[in-house]
C-alpha cells in the first residue's frame, strides 16, 4: 500500500504535465483568443491570428515536451513500463519545473511582451509542478535507483 501511495505525488505531476500539453493545444484549436487568455503575448496573438506558422511550430514542442514529461512521471510512479534514462529524465524534469519557477525576474526580462500576472501564475505553476516531481522523485527514489540502460 505504502508503495502505491507514493507514486500518487508522480501520477499527480503527470496529470498537470497533461494538462499543460492540453491548453497549449487548446491554443492551437482555438487560436488567437486563446493564446492572449494564457498570456502568450499580443505578439504571439497577432501571428496566430495571421495563420503563421511560428505560433503553431512553438506550441506544438512545448505540448509534446509536456506530453513526455508527463510520460516519463507515469513511468516513474509506476504505471507505465520504465523509460531509458529514467533517473536523469526525472531529475532534468524536476530541475526544469522548479528553475523555470524560481527564475521569475529573469523570464520577464528574457522574453518581454508579457504580463506581469502571466508571469506570477505562470512561475507559480512550473514551481507547484517542480514540487509535486520532487516530491514523487523522493518516494520512488529506491525504487527507481537501478541503473538507466
């Protein structure tokens, strides 16, 4: 029982790394309206709405890297057969979340155009799913400690 409890925290992570992947295809669906209510930027919003291709080629990679990580959570927690380099997708993934968290300040100057909000939740999203990684790593820690083939 024990065991099963713990990889909730990974199964957990990976349903909000789904979710993610779904509004960012949402974005693609939808088009321009959406992608101004998630704060991509009028920019963004402008180019989709024009039928050009770099809205679209973008959010399709973040969606399919969302969808991995997602994958490699379910593959963590147990529910899915083990992924190759399983620890180190795992820790990167982690790291990523909980860095792309904390680095509010340098992501408004790196990539202007957006709000400030988009900017809070956004930070505040990555670091809640950096944590839910961390803390689901930290329970099947042992458990996925053989070696990555």
């Amino acid at each position: 029982m024990r065991k099963n409890r713990l990889s909730r925290m990974l199964v957990l992570a990976a349903c909000c790394s789904f979710a993610g992947a779904l509004l960012h295809l949402g974005c693609i669906w939808f088009g321009a309206a959406w992608y101004r209510w998630l704060g991509a930027g009028e920019a963004i919003a402008r180019m989709a709405a024009a039928g050009e291709a770099y809205p679209t080629v973008i959010t399709l990679c973040i969606a399919g890297i969302l969808l991995v990580w997602g994958g490699y959570a379910l593959s963590g927690a147990g529910v899915l057969p083990r992924l190759p380099l399983l620890r180190i997708a795992l820790c990167a993934i982690t790291a990523f979340y909980l860095l792309r968290g904390l680095a509010f300040a340098p992501m408004q100057i790196w990539f202007p155009g957006r709000s400030t909000a988009f900017w809070w939740w956004s930070s505040t999203i990555c670091f809640t799913f950096g944590v839910l990684h961390l803390a689901g790593l930290r329970q099947v820690w042992s458990r996925i400690q053989t070696r990555d083939r």
